[in-house]
C-alpha cells in the first residue's frame, strides 16, 4: 500500500468511512467540509495512491487558546495558543495493522503543527482524547496529561521538532 495524505476534498468519499467511534463518523461525514469551508479547521485524510477517493483514516488541526497551568510545561502566561489535533481516527479494519496508518498521521500532524508555529505561534499540540485507549496512544508518542484532566494531553512544541528531525521514533 502506497499512502498520501491530501487536504480534504469533494473527491474524497465521506459517506462509507467507519473507524468504530460514532461521534468521529459523525464528524467526518456531516461537519469535516462544513467547519473547512468555514476556516475553523482543516482536515487531512489518508489515502491509497491506487483509489484516491477512498479515505483510510483522518486528522483535522485547528489553532486553539489553553490556560497556561494546564500545560506541564514551565510557567507560561494566563493564555497560550496551541495547536489542537482536534480529531484523529483510522478506519476500522485497518486500526492494528502493520500499515501503522494512525501513526503516519499523527507524524504529518506533528510536521504541520511545527510549520504552523514557526510561521504563526503555538507552544503544545492539544489533544482531548475521547477515553483512556485513545490517551494511551498520544502518550506512546511522548504526549503529556494535564495535570487537571488525564484526557487532555499535550506534546511540547519543542518535542515536536525533536520528533521531525529524528523522523518520528516511538
């Protein structure tokens, strides 16, 4: 399987992607092209180079505000912006595959959240993961829990630059 992960477009099927998390299915297919057509995200999805409009999985990025002490970070102001990787999911029956789709998305939003606060600002990637599982699968990759919600988890903008130029290592 040969992947590329394109910016969301009319060409990409919505309508049959199912990845077992309702409220994501949900997202995808009634709000994902609605919210870009708006600015209010991006989405990026991940596709076969042999059937292009078929969509194996999906992130959307957004630029958010935290509070400063809900980052494990150092002491930052009141306000800070972040990145947020507001949705990531891999279709069902590719999740746990040698294809690892869930974690070449999960890179490629890391690439554009440093190409995004280099040109802009941002000192986190901002993630609120839906349970435990999905929790366990950001912190793999270096993700940090708040220290007020363990379901709202961060990576250092600076640990996401270390990931870029050592090409990602879980």
């Amino acid at each position: 399987m040969q992947v590329q992960i394109q910016l969301l477009t009319s060409a990409h099927d919505r309508t049959n992607f199912t990845c077992g998390e309702a409220e994501l299915e949900k997202w995808f297919k009634t709000q994902a092209s609605q919210q870009q057509g708006k600015n209010t995200s991006r989405t990026f999805v991940i596709v076969d180079e042999t059937a292009p409009a078929v969509v194996l999985g999906f992130y959307a990025l957004t630029v958010s505000e935290v509070d400063g002490s809900l980052l494990p970070l150092r002491k930052l102001p009141e306000k800070v912006p972040v990145i947020r990787l507001a949705r990531l999911a891999v279709r069902d029956d590719l999740q746990r595959t040698v294809h690892r789709l869930g974690e070449t998305l999960l890179l490629n939003a890391v690439e554009r959240a440093v190409e995004i606060s280099s040109s802009g600002a941002g000192v986190a990637i901002a993630v609120d993961a839906k349970h435990d599982k999905a929790a366990s699968f950001y912190m793999k990759y270096g993700f940090q829990r708040s220290p007020d919600n363990p379901l709202m988890l961060f990576l250092p903008m600076s640990a996401c630059r270390q990931h870029v130029m050592a090409g990602w290592q879980s």
